[in-house]
C-alpha cells in the first residue's frame, strides 16, 4: 500500500507536476486502480477529469472516455498531449474526424501507444466501434457529464442510456467510473440504477463554493446592465449564457460596439469556428464568450471571472453546472442571472408539445428554478439543499445578493402550523400549489374535484395573503419540515421534523420574498418607454432655445431638427459625444451628424459646470434597431414599389405601412418616396403643403388640414407630405 501510494504520488508529479491531489482525488484513484467501479458527485473546479487520467496512465490498456461534446474532448486531448510529450497518448474518436484522421487514431489504438480515448456517445454506439474496442484491452470506461443518463438531469441524452449495454458487449467486468457535477439524489439513483453500479464506492464532495457570488436581478434593460457589468470588469475574463442563437449575436455584437473583446458561440456557427473562438478564449484573445449552454462543458478554464445568464436557465442543474465555470482557481467568481416571467413563459411553451411524462418532469424542474429566482432566502442555502446538501445560510458570509440585502421577516409559528396541518388532513398527496390555493380560497377546477372548496381551512389563509404562503412553503421545504416526493408529481410530505413541529410547535421567523413581478424585457431606454428618470427641466429650456436658433439660420421648423421626446431623453442621459447622440431616440446618424454638434457642446459645458454624474447607460453603444420590417420596406421603397404592393405583401393595412414609414423617417432615415406621391398630388399642391410645414412652428397633421382646408387635402396625402418634408429637410 505504500509502494502505492508513493507509485501516486509520482506518476502525479511526473505526469502534472503536482505535489499534492485535491481533495478525495487520491481516494477516488485508488479505488480505480483496485477495479472496483466508482461514482464521483464534484463541483466544476474540483478536479474531476484527474481522477479518469492518472489511473489511465498508471494502469495497463486503455481507457475509454466517454464524453458528450467535442469541444470538451479536444480540450482535454490537447492537455493530455502537453504533458506526456506525445500526441499518441490520447485521441478522441467522434464525427469531427476525416476517415484517415480516424485510421490513424486506431493505428495508434492498436499499437498500445494510446492511454486515453475519447468517444462521444453516438460514435460509442456504432457497431464498427464496438468491433474495433473488442480488439483492445481497456483498462476501465470513465463516464464523463454522467448526469446526461438520467431524464431528470439537465442535459439529458438518450445515447447515454446504451453506454451500458455497449460496455458490455466490449469486454467482461470493466471497471467503471461514472462522474457528474450536478446531481440531486434522484439523479444519482438514476444513473447508479441505469450503468448497472449499484455497488459502486461513492464519493460526493459538498456542492459549496464559497467564492463565488450568486445574485438574481429583474429583467429590465437587460442588454444594458450587462453591458455596463462586462465594462465594470474590463480586462477579466467572463462567459454570458442566452437561450437562442439570435440573442447570442445580438449581446456580442452590443459588446463589440462598446469595445469589449467578445465573441458569439453557439450550434449555428462553423466548427472550425466555434473551435477557434474556444482557443482564443482560453488563450486570451477574447475576453467574453456569448454562448448557449453548448459552450462550456470541460473547458478547463481556471481565471473566468463572472458567469451572467442573460436568460432564466431550465433547470437548477444547469444553474449550478455554468456558474460553477467562474471562479475555479478559489478567486472571485460572480454569478449574475437575470430573472423575467416572460422567460417561464416562453420555457413552459416550449413544454406544450411534448410528452406527458416529460412535461410533467420538465415542470417540476423549472418550478425549482422559479422558487430560487424569486425567493429572499440565502441563494448558496436554496443551491445546496436542491443538491441534497443541508447548510447553514450563516457560512454564506453575505456571498449572496439576498444575505446582503435587508431582509423582512414575518413570524412563521403559526401559518407553518396551519400549513402543515391542512397538509397532513389531506393525506400528503398534494403540491405546494394545491396547498396555497386551499389556504387562499382559490376555487380552481382541481380544488373542486377535490371537494376542497368545502373544508373549513377553504380561505383560512387569505389575510395573510399569497407571499407569505410561498416564503412559508418554500423555506418549509429548504428547512425540513416537509420533503418533496420528486417521483410523484412534486408531491409533499411531511418529515420527522414536521411531525414533531405538529405535535410541539415553537417560536421561528421567517424570510419575506421580496417579489420580482412582471419585468419588462425590452432591450430600450427607460426614458423610451415612459422611464421614471428625472427630467433637468432647466437643460430642456436651453435646448429648446439652441433648437429655435439652429432652425431660424436654416429656415426651419424647430420639429424637424429634433422632436420634443429626442430632448427630452437628452436631459436625462447627457450625451456629450456624437456616438452617444446616436443612441437617443428620434436622432440617427445623419440627424447626429448634420445638426448634433451645437448640442452637444451645449450638454458638454453643462454637465461640467453642473458637475453632473452622467448615467453610466449612455455610453452603451446599441446597433442600429432596424427590425426585419423595416428593412424590408426601406429595401422595396428604394425598388420604388407602391406602398399597397409592400404592406400587401406582408399583411398589413395600408394605415400600418404609414405608421411605419413614419417611424423610419422620424428616426432619421432618409426616404424617397417621389415616385409614389407625385402619382396621387400634383406639383402645385405639394409646394402649397412643403410651404405649410416650412413655417409651421407646431408639428400637427390636424392643424395643416384645417389651416389648407379639410377639403383640400386627405388625411392621408398631409401624412404623405409630412414624411417627404421631414425626409428632405431633417435628415
């Protein structure tokens, strides 16, 4: 044992240049080196590929690794390669190689010179494959992101379902090490049952991970807050997760403009790019990876700095998995997460046109998440009881935006009292929802099935009112007075302790949520939606007399050098440079250019003299925000097609295609539209209508109709003039 345990100890310095294993690495691999199966549960940053590759290079044959992404696989065969000073020592076999790549990977094989090989599950599973590892002795399999096996996990995956099967028809009594980040006890059984381990030696590591900060902020302006967070850490690295491809471009582009080194990652692009940009951030040439969950898995990145999810993730697995990617050298680590109701939403959508079963697995899971984002308990509390894991929200040391926050606290002796009573009257067959809703006096159709709608307790609970129920049942759960039956609906029971609490009730306080509400997940300026940001009344005065001086030297109107909401928005966001006048509504960039100088001046000194503390916003940069629709008209006005023909063509009512029109010119972009309107008002009109606007001093269709006459002109041919005057002389 301690020729050994020496004979580690060496191979851990010959190989990695380690003295010393992390935690119960040194057990784990002993365990492997006996043949014994193993089962390891460790946090991302704790070391777990080690525990597959020291025995691989210790032991006689070959190991195989089965791994679910490529990236993962070519990062880790890149290392393996470092440090044994052979690039035989470790290949992967899986669709990104060519047929002689492939031959050359089981020449190598064959040789013996091969001590690890990656395999994706769907190449594991070929028949081919199977043949070939037949010719080979295989030391052991280690199942890597084993999580994948079970449906309760969240990154489930069929193909993990055979790696049984296969590993049997390969060779007899292989060794197997099955190793996960993210596992609730429901998943660990799960993947224990499915790999045929259930004698396996486990060895769980706790899921804390005290450096890292965990905060959940509502989803307003979101593309903002990240833009100014990723500037506020200028020169670390960070990766920011989004739902969809189109999101992912849209906040790397947004980063870009704001001269953040940041690149998009998802399935979309090209692998040899998705590769690269996996290279160029590991090598620091990218400072911000903006990916979709594909992103991430294995990549051995010891100094990211922040992990922000632009989007509420599915599950509290793959919460756990991407923040736990922050901080694994033990420095700081933040974890921003972004929380909406309309994120659940489009989630539960996509659930709609799935199977029962699955829906039904894949409501309880997101429900997890939704209590965690909108609950006021210590986050690093929530995370590791859904592990399975008790702690004490003391140790948090304010590592959470909730242990730093104020809290409200209520007295929870007797609500928890009438809770679990009612529960226990009902027979322990309900959801916490069932329970809240018989408590409120919610008659919904399930209740009066029930006949629940006449008990006495029907209402009991309606002064208290609905956040006090969800803070109660929520932190009822995290303190174990009541479990969650995960295999039966969600299901609650009650523990130990809540019977004892039934029979001796005692004095505790609770934690009040704080409740996000319904958030607002458009990407605009406040001031573009009715903000509440305080107007500098004096600064609008003076921009509107800099305004009458400008348009008086040009012989305009003051409305179409800029319209009152532009200057309005200007007196709450300073904008003191031509890049930053762009970003104000109602000014493009040939408003900016053309009549924007004198204003900014004007701002410039004001803010100096004033000594105001601008809005950290306004040096966001956004790309132009021209939607599908308007690009589309802009592109078929310039083919001179009648406006009918284009709002035909999609649908619209000739009344929308003007609006829209109306809005591309009011935001500064030029339009010819002389083609269509000297068709309907001949020249002599026109000018008398070019000439109205010329001294109009007030911006009004109505007012021009009455002053030339409501039976002179249409509504629509003053809209049509309107847009042709502010075209040619505003922009």
């Amino acid at each position: 044992m301690i020729e050994t345990k020496k004979s580690l100890f060496d191979n851990l310095q010959n190989f990695f240049g380690f003295d010393n294993f992390k935690g119960e690495q040194e057990a784990i691999i002993t365990n492997i080196l006996s043949g014994n199966d193993t089962f390891v549960i460790m946090p991302t940053g704790g070391g777990k590929s080690m525990c597959y590759q020291l025995p691989a290079l210790m032991t006689d044959g070959m190991a195989i690794v089965i791994s679910p992404l490529i990236a993962l696989m070519k990062n880790q065969v890149d290392q393996l390669r470092a440090f044994g000073g052979s690039d035989s020592i470790a290949h992967f076999l899986n669709s990104s190689l060519t047929k002689s790549e492939i031959t050359k990977v089981k020449e190598d094989v064959l040789s013996g010179k091969t001590k690890l090989l990656y395999v994706a599950p769907e190449s594991l599973t070929k028949q081919e494959n199977i043949d070939f590892l037949r010719l080979n002795s295989v030391s052991f399999v280690a199942v890597d992101e084993a999580h994948c096996i079970s449906e309760w996990g969240h990154d489930f995956r069929p193909e993990y379902r055979k790696i049984r099967q296969v590993i049997s028809n390969i060779g007899e009594n292989i060794p197997i090490i099955a190793l996960t980040a993210t596992a609730t006890p429901k998943v660990q059984q799960d993947i224990q049952k499915n790999l045929q381990m259930n004698n396996a030696t486990i060895y769980k590591s706790s899921f804390n991970r005290g450096n890292l900060f965990y905060e959940v902020r509502a989803k307003r302006n979101v593309l903002k807050e990240i833009v100014r967070f990723v500037k506020q850490h200028t020169g670390k690295s960070g990766i920011i997760y989004c739902l969809s491809r189109k999101k992912v471009e849209e906040v790397a582009e947004a980063l870009s403009l704001n001269g953040v080194k940041a690149l998009p990652y998802h399935a979309g692009l090209d692998a040899k790019v998705r590769a690269d940009t996996q290279d160029r951030f590991l090598m620091e040439d990218v400072d911000v990876i903006v990916a979709t969950i594909a992103f991430g898995m294995g990549i051995d990145k010891p100094d990211v700095r922040y992990v922000i999810h632009h989007d509420v993730p599915k599950s509290m697995e793959g919460y756990y998995q991407e923040t736990g990617r922050a901080g694994r050298d033990g420095g700081e680590g933040v974890c921003l997460a972004f929380y909406s109701e309309k994120d659940i939403d489009k989630l539960q959508k996509f659930m709609k046109d799935k199977p029962v079963a699955e829906r039904e697995i894949g409501t309880q899971i997101l429900k997890e998440v939704i209590d965690y984002a909108e609950s006021a308990v210590c986050r690093r509390k929530q995370i590791l009881h859904y592990f399975g894991e008790n702690f004490n929200e003391a140790g948090c040391n304010c590592m959470c935006d909730n242990c730093s926050a104020t809290k409200q606290y209520f007295d929870a002796e007797a609500p928890l009292h009438k809770a679990l009573s009612l529960m226990k009257k009902l027979g322990e067959k309900f959801d916490d929802h069932h329970i809240i809703s018989v408590l409120m006096g919610v008659d919904n159709p399930q209740i009066h099935n029930y006949e629940h709608h006449l008990i006495e307790e029907f209402g009991s609970g309606k002064e208290e009112g609905i956040n006090l129920w969800n803070s109660l049942m929520r932190q009822a759960l995290l303190n174990n007075f009541v479990s969650k039956d995960i295999d039966h609906y969600g299901l609650l029971r009650l523990t130990k302790s809540g019977h004892a609490f039934l029979e001796n009730p005692y004095t505790l306080r609770y934690v009040l949520n704080r409740p996000m509400g319904s958030t607002d997940d458009d990407d605009g300026d406040d001031a573009k939606h009715g903000g509440s940001a305080a107007l500098d009344t004096v600064l609008l005065q003076m921009l509107k007399d800099q305004r009458k001086k400008i348009a008086k030297q040009k012989g305009l109107p003051p409305f179409v050098i800029f319209q009152d909401p532009s200057l309005e928005e200007m007196c709450t966001h300073y904008p003191i440079s031509i890049d930053e006048l762009k970003q104000i509504s109602g000014v493009g960039s040939g408003k900016a250019l053309k009549f924007g100088a004198p204003f900014i001046d004007l701002i410039k000194k004001y803010v100096e003299e004033h000594d105001i503390d601008r809005p950290v916003d306004m040096v966001i940069k956004s790309a132009a925000n021209k939607s599908a629709l308007k690009v589309y008209i802009i592109q078929n006005i310039d083919r001179h097609l009648s406006l009918e023909d284009i709002a035909n063509s999609k649908g619209l009512s000739y009344e929308d295609i003007i609006r829209e029109v109306e809005s591309i010119v009011n935001s500064g972009t030029k339009l010819n539209l002389n083609y269509y309107i000297d068709e309907m008002i001949d020249e002599d009109r026109q000018e008398e209508v070019f000439d109205y606007f010329k001294s109009s001093e007030i911006d009004s269709i109505d007012e021009a109709l009455v002053e030339l006459g409501p039976n002179e002109y249409t509504r629509e041919e003053m809209q049509l003039m309107r847009i042709k005057f502010m075209s040619e002389l505003g922009n």
